[in-house]
C-alpha cells in the first residue's frame, strides 16, 4: 500500500516516522507531499519516505492519503490535488474540525475516515479516536487502525460528533493536564523549593499517580479517599478545590473547547 502524507509538520512527521519505525510500511511506500522547500529539505535528511513539492507528483500513486494540514489551508489544498484523486483511494483526516462531508464534497471522493489524535502521539503513547464512511470497506478500516495504533492507543465511534468530543477531552486534554502541573509548580516555589525540585516533585507525582490507577481497578474516587484522609492534609486541599468550583470549572472548560470544534466544524 503506497502511503501519501499531505503535511510535514509535527503530526505528519510524526506518522512517517512511526510507520516505518513499526515495519508496518516502509520507506519506499511512504511519501511526503511538502509545499514548504526548507521544510521538505528537512524531511529528506530523515530518510522516512521521497519527499514531494506538487500534487501531480504523489497524488495518483497513493492509495492512502493522510490529510494533515492545518484546517485553514484546507481551501486551496483541495483545489490543488482535487484534479489528480480517484475514487477508490482512501482518505484518513486529521484536520480538527473538518468534516467527513466536507472532504467528500470538495474532492468528489466517498472513502474518508477521520480521526483525533492527541500531542502524546509523538512519542507512541497518543490517543486517537476515529470514525468512517459506510464506502470504508472493514479491510481497509482494519489496515488503518494498525497504522493509528503506531502511535499509541486508538478507539472507534459510530457518530462523527464524537470526534469533536474526543478533541475536547484527548485531543486538548494534555494541556489541561500541563495547566494543573504548572500551577503545582508554582505552589511549589513559592512554598521554597527550587525550580527543579518543584518540577521534580510535580513531574514524579503525576507519573506515579497515573502509573497506580493505570495498574489498578479503583476509580478515581476510590484513590481519592485512600488518600485523603478525615481532617488531613489533602481533605484541606479538596474542600478547597470543591469551594472554588474547581471540579465545575473543569467540566465546563472541556465543554467550551467542544463548543468550538463544532464551531470549526460549522465554519
């Protein structure tokens, strides 16, 4: 299978690399569709794939083609390589926010799948949920998870609104966890320790915490109270938390970040 990245940043390279790396593919089915010169220059030094600088180069010899540009470019992108598409090639997006219909629509194409992974993805421990047109035969759906699950973990949705979901809690979840670890930090240095302890202290917590409940049956919950004990430390730390609202404030920031990719959806 000849596999056509449109896109060399971070995502896009990030599936090259983790494709051939696996053995899934190798070098010589992988291609890299690049419009920037100094970035294709710096794909060609990675050895992952050829690297291309036009449509009409790569397009009609792809039978996978991985849409991982940003979504604002999506206009003249499809202008460019609509002329060179078929109809039995694949589509797998990775634009927030595009729809299944849109791409269908502009390309005149019916096999697309989308899909959200997350920023973990870049070192094999992402998440990714995906969702597909009926025309995905269950072979070519198959093939594809294989290639996801390069990068980590996948799930698959029925409903394509349930991409916009996984955008609000995967997708921009690793940052509501570095917000919460950054204000840790802080409390840390302000309470007298170094930059590095704190981070220390910080960094370790987090892994050891997500280490334990990964390797566990407890909810979150029941962590909670083996950890908290009646009129301690960190029941203190809760019933601050919980009179802040900071439970609340949680819940509706993941609801406003899928307010706007459906918003980006709709644009």
């Amino acid at each position: 299978m000849q596999i056509l990245i449109i896109g060399g940043g971070n995502m896009g390279s990030t599936y090259a690399q983790s494709f051939v790396r696996s053995h899934i593919t190798n070098k010589k089915n992988m291609m890299i569709l690049e419009k920037s010169p100094e970035k294709a220059v710096e794909l060609s030094t990675k050895d992952i794939g050829s690297v291309y600088g036009h449509a009409e180069e790569c397009i009609p010899q792809a039978d996978l083609i991985i849409l991982a540009v940003k979504p604002q470019d999506i206009g003249k992108l499809f202008n460019d390589i609509r002329p060179f598409v078929t109809k039995n090639q694949v589509f797998l997006s990775i634009m927030a926010g595009v729809k299944i219909s849109s791409i269908c629509a502009a390309l005149d194409v019916k096999k697309v799948i989308r899909a959200m992974p997350n920023l973990p993805a870049q070192i094999g421990a992402g998440m990714t949920a995906f969702t597909a047109t009926d025309e995905v035969t269950r072979l070519e759906l198959v093939m594809i998870q294989n290639l996801l699950n390069t990068t980590g973990k996948t799930v698959y949705v029925e409903q394509e609104h349930m991409i916009d979901a996984t955008t609000a809690i995967s997708g921009s979840g690793p940052a509501y966890v570095y917000f919460f670890m950054e204000a840790m930090i802080q409390a840390a240095e302000a309470m007298g320790f170094s930059q590095s302890e704190a981070e220390l202290l910080v960094n370790q917590t987090f892994m050891g915490a997500l280490d334990l409940y990964s390797k566990s049956d407890l909810s979150c919950s029941e962590w909670i109270s083996r950890v908290a004990s009646k009129g301690g430390t960190t029941e203190a730390a809760l019933l601050s938390f919980k009179k802040n609202a900071l439970h609340q404030d949680i819940i509706d920031g993941a609801n406003a970040a899928l307010n706007r990719a459906i918003e980006l959806g709709n644009e």
